[in-house]
C-alpha cells in the first residue's frame, strides 16, 4: 500500500498540531504588539517564531500533496477513495500566503527598528554639531522625514495585523473542513 496513503491521517493530525501552534505563535504576536507606540524587539522575536511555524505547516501541506501526486494519486473529485482533497492544495497556497505576510511585516518592523536606531545616530551628532557654527543643516531635515515614516509605520503594521487575523479565520475554516474529512476517512479506515 503507498505509504503516503496509509499514514495519512497521522500526517494531517500532525499539520493540524503546526497549524494550531501558527495561531498560538500569532496571539503571542498581537499580545506583543504595543498600543501607544512603535513594536520593539519582542514583537519581532515573536513574528520570527510565527514565520517559522508557518513556514512548517505549508511544508506539511506541501508534502503531502507532492507525496501523493508522486505516487499517481489523482484529486479527490476523481478518486472518492483516496484521491487528494482541493483543501489541501488549497491549505498548501493559503500557508504559502500567510507566511509570505509575516516575512514582510517581520523585514518590516526590522527596518523599522535599524531606522530609529539610525535616527538617534542622527541626533547625537547634531548634537555635537550644535556646538559647531559651521554644523550641517542637513541633518534636521532627514530627522523629520525619519519622525513621519516612523508614525505612519505602526499604523500599516497594525493594519497587517488585522489582515493576517482575518486570514486566519478563513484558515480555522478550511483546517475544519480539513479535521472533518479526515474523521470520515479515518472511520472508513477502520
């Protein structure tokens, strides 16, 4: 018997476990995302920890459907018995996405954290040039356009927030879809 068929169900009850670890991940996230002002290193330690369960739920995903395909299991539509469900291709595409927007809003809020980091180098040395008559004049005109792109950063960090956090409800619906299916092949199983 193919291998991928017979441990199947074992397989998706593993890419439910990662899957419910992604949701554990990306509470953790929101929890450390602040309310008043410009997320800090937690929150980008917590983003790279959801990227990496992410990242292993669509590899779950993925081998699943390649293992199959590689042993000449048709789609579900064509073979009721064994074939491959569309939620699955779907969950592979859906992990793909999600992943993809959490290694955005990761690089994100990195750049973010290197530019205020940059921006107080800017005012230690004016600071220094002040003291200077011949001081740059330069300097004050990069640190204002630094205080805006900073301010309307948090505003799209937590816009994205709100996206990945509608996007995860359509993911507990499909992985339900999912667990449903797998129970009628596991009773069928047996």
């Amino acid at each position: 018997m193919n291998p991928f068929l017979r441990n199947r169900l074992f397989f998706a009850r593993v890419r439910a476990s990662a899957y419910e670890r992604s949701r554990v991940r990306f509470a953790a996230a929101c929890e450390l995302f602040p309310e008043g002002g410009p997320p800090g290193r937690e929150f980008l330690h917590a983003l790279t920890a959801l990227v990496a369960e992410l990242g292993t739920v669509r590899e779950y995903a993925a081998d699943a459907i390649r293992g199959l395909q590689r042993r000449r299991v048709g789609r579900f539509r064509d073979d009721r018995e064994r074939g491959i469900l569309e939620e699955e291709i779907v969950l592979k595409y859906f992990c793909a996405e999600m992943e993809a927007q959490a290694r955005f809003l990761r690089m994100r809020v990195e750049t973010d954290l290197r530019i205020r980091i940059y921006r107080e180098r800017i005012r230690r040395i004016r600071k220094t040039y002040a003291r200077d008559p011949d001081a740059r004049v330069h300097l004050p005109g990069i640190l204002d356009s630094l205080g805006g792109l900073a301010e309307a950063e948090v505003g799209d960090f937590r816009r994205i927030l709100d996206m990945m956090a509608r996007r995860f409800e359509v993911g507990d619906r499909l992985m339900a879809v999912l667990r449903e299916k797998m129970k009628v092949e596991a009773v069928a199983a047996d």
